[in-house]
C-alpha cells in the first residue's frame, strides 16, 4: 500500500515538472531556434583556421649549443628592439615638453577661443 502511494506521489512530480518544463519553451518557435543553432555552427566554423605550416615541434632535450644560440638570438632581438625605441624616443612628440604628448604641437589660441583638448585634457 505504501509502495503504490510513493510511486504515484513520484509519477504526479514527474508528470508536474514536465509540464512546466516544456511550457516555458513555448515562447520560442522552433524556426529561431535553428536559425540560432546555424549561425551559432558557421561562426564556429569561421574561427577555426587551417595553417599549410605547421610549426616544428621543439624536441624534449635540448643541448648546451641550442640555448647558447638561443640566448644569443634573443639578446640581438632586445638590442635590435631597444635601438628602435631609443630611436623613436629622439621624435619631438616624445622629447620636447611644448608638443604635450601631441604629435604635432598645438595652436596657441587667444584666451577666448581656447578650446578643451581631447588627447591631454587641457585648454589650447
């Protein structure tokens, strides 16, 4: 008797939420739903990218000689990046303190017809 109360009681909860689950997707027609599912599969398709060259795989061990030239790689590459910094450090935007930060310097109004300048925040 026990047994047949506790197996109807679990058949109503199960009929019960299903219903209630699948009125809640009445409000979507089937046809946006696979208009979404579509776009949603070609833009995972577009990300992928297929590469022709494929990198080599570095080797687990690697010899002395290999970091050597490794280590001699990277110093040329940071001496090469930091003489094109300095380089770009030389322009007047960079060096002269009247450009503000400007690439060019800025026009010297009359103190009427300054105006607020978006790039520094100040009136010129």
């Amino acid at each position: 008797m026990r047994l047949i109360k506790f197996l109807g009681v679990g058949i109503l909860m199960l009929l019960f939420c299903g219903i209630n689950t699948s009125s809640a997707q009445s409000s979507r027609s089937v046809e946006d739903v696979l208009k979404a599912r579509s776009s949603r599969q070609t833009a995972s398709k577009k990300k992928k990218k297929i590469s022709l060259f494929s990198k080599k795989k570095k080797s687990a061990y690697t010899t002395d000689e290999q970091l050597r030239a490794e280590y001699v790689q990277r110093q040329k590459d940071n001496a090469k990046r930091s003489r094109k910094e300095s380089k770009l450090a030389k322009k007047p935007q960079y060096s002269n303190p009247l450009y503000f930060g400007h690439k060019r310097p800025p026009k010297k109004r009359p103190n009427d017809k300054k105006k607020l300048c978006k790039e520094c925040g100040l009136r010129h």
